[in-house]
C-alpha cells in the first residue's frame, strides 16, 4: 500500500520493462509467418528491491572523447579507427545519456558496477575491493588440444581482409596504453565496484546480492554480450540482464547502419533471450 509503507521496507525499483511478443506466427502467410508476431507495443511493470538490483556499466571507454584518442583516420591511432565504425555514434551517447544514467543511479542507492576493457581498470579503488571478493578466476574449461604441434599464430591474411591492411600500419599500441581508460563521463566513483571478468563480476554481485542486471555500455551486439562480464555468461549463471536501450549503441555494417538494424535486432534479442529493454527517461 503506498499510502501507508511498512517501517523499514527496502526501496524498491519499478520501471517499465519492454518486451518483444514473437508470436503468433501467421500461418496464411507464410514462409512470412513472422509478419502476424505482435512485436513490440506493450510495456509490464518490472519491480525488484533495490539492493538486489545494479547497473553494470561495461567497456565505456574514452576513444573519441579526448584529443589524444581523437576519432578520426589520421593519427598515431588511425590503424583502430578506420574499422571502430560504433564509436562514431557512441560519443554522443557518452556525453549526453551517461551522465544522467550515473547520477540516477546513484542518487537512488543503486548498486553500480564496471566493466573494463582490459588493465585500464586496475587502478581505481574498486579493482581492489573486487579482487578481495573475487580472488583469481577459476580454471574451469579445457582448452583445445593442439593436434598439429604448437599453436598456430593468428591469421594474418584474415586479419587484413577483415580490417584493411592499414590497421596494424597505423595503429601505436604504445601510445593507445597510455591514454586508454574509461570515459571521463563514466568514471567509477569513490569505491564503485571495478571488474574485468565474468568471474570477477558474479563474485562481486553476490557479495551485494544482486541478481537483476541493467546493462549500458559499447557494444550491446558484441562486448556486451560475448565478453567477460556479458550477458551470454551472467544469465548461464543465473542473473537476469536487461539493458537501456539509450544507454547502448551497436556494432553495424554498410548494410545494416542505417536505421540501426543490428541495434534494433539486439533490443529484440534481448528481450527474448536475456531479460527486458529499459528506457532512459523512465530510468
């Protein structure tokens, strides 16, 4: 009853969650059967306690945002930027959606938890208390077995068809260490939580005891859902993965980048697969 509260009830999170309705197929018209789905329209009121509840802001990084990671095809970096074709549409997205998610967030009490790209992340407090919490990651899978003496090194000639031959040309790796690190905007604060792993980040969920996940960050297609900390890995061990659908962007191609086709395929993919689509002003 919200007229009148039980003493010392835990806050609660209430947003309304998007979902895709993929039926009924529409059998008079097929093999288009999927043009009688009911599809997007309809919203259900999702509610769960606060504290059971965190905001998992992954890869969101600073390419683009700052004049030595400048995003553009000339530079000590242009080898990385002639194919990171998202980063184009995610610096928007980190200077102007990032900023209010974050501060929501936190002003609620809601737990918030990041995800780094790599060593970036070590430096900050958080990595600390995580690795507290976490310890090194299990051995838990066999690797494949090399049948045909030592492991072959990468192909070299696939690389160049699918980045271009410019891309290890033009690309200092030293000079990318030494600028790489989480977007000014989505910088943990104080003690936040930092991780790298899928083992690393369901360690430090449990601590808090959250098991309802919104996830932001770049890119909702890829990283996001195949890296560690990822939606693939967390909801085979048991967590619900939502998203905000402002707060990502989507890897594309020339095919695709119009309308966001993969972005729009990914919002669906989620919602059928992973848990529900938020949105930012609701959020």
């Amino acid at each position: 009853n919200p007229a009148a509260p039980i003493a010392g009830a835990a806050k609660l999170l209430r947003l309304k969650g998007a979902y895709y309705r993929h039926h009924p197929i529409d059998f008079g018209q097929a093999p288009l059967g999927a043009l009688g789905m009911k599809g997007w329209g309809e919203t259900v009121e999702v509610e769960t306690p606060l504290a059971e509840t965190a905001l998992v802001s992954m890869h969101a990084e600073n390419i683009g945002l700052l004049p030595e990671l400048a995003y553009d095809d000339k530079g000590p970096l242009a080898g990385y930027m002639r194919w990171l074709e998202y980063e184009g549409r995610k610096v928007e997205i980190a200077r102007t959606v990032y900023p209010r998610l974050l501060a929501a967030a936190r002003a609620a009490g809601l737990n918030v938890v990041h995800v780094s790209m790599g060593e970036y992340g070590r430096k900050y407090p958080g990595y600390g208390r995580a690795m507290q919490i976490a310890g090194p990651d299990p051995k838990t899978t066999t690797p494949r077995a090399s049948r045909s003496g030592p492991p072959r090194p990468p192909d070299d000639r696939k690389s160049k068809l699918i980045f271009g031959e410019q891309f290890n040309d033009n690309r200092d790796e030293e000079h990318f260490g030494r600028y790489f690190d989480f977007a000014e905007q989505a910088k943990p604060a104080g003690e936040e939580f930092v991780v790298e792993t899928s083992h690393q980040l369901s360690s430090v969920l449990n601590s808090l005891g959250a098991w309802n996940l919104i996830y932001i960050g770049f890119a909702i297609n890829w990283c996001l859902w195949f890296s560690g900390g990822g939606m693939v890995d967390l909801s085979r061990l048991g967590y619900r993965c939502s998203c905000i659908r402002e707060g990502v962007t989507a890897v594309e191609n020339k095919e695709s980048v119009r309308g966001e086709q993969h972005k729009e395929e990914a919002m669906w993919r989620v919602s059928l697969m992973f848990g529900y689509v938020f949105g930012v002003e609701d959020f």
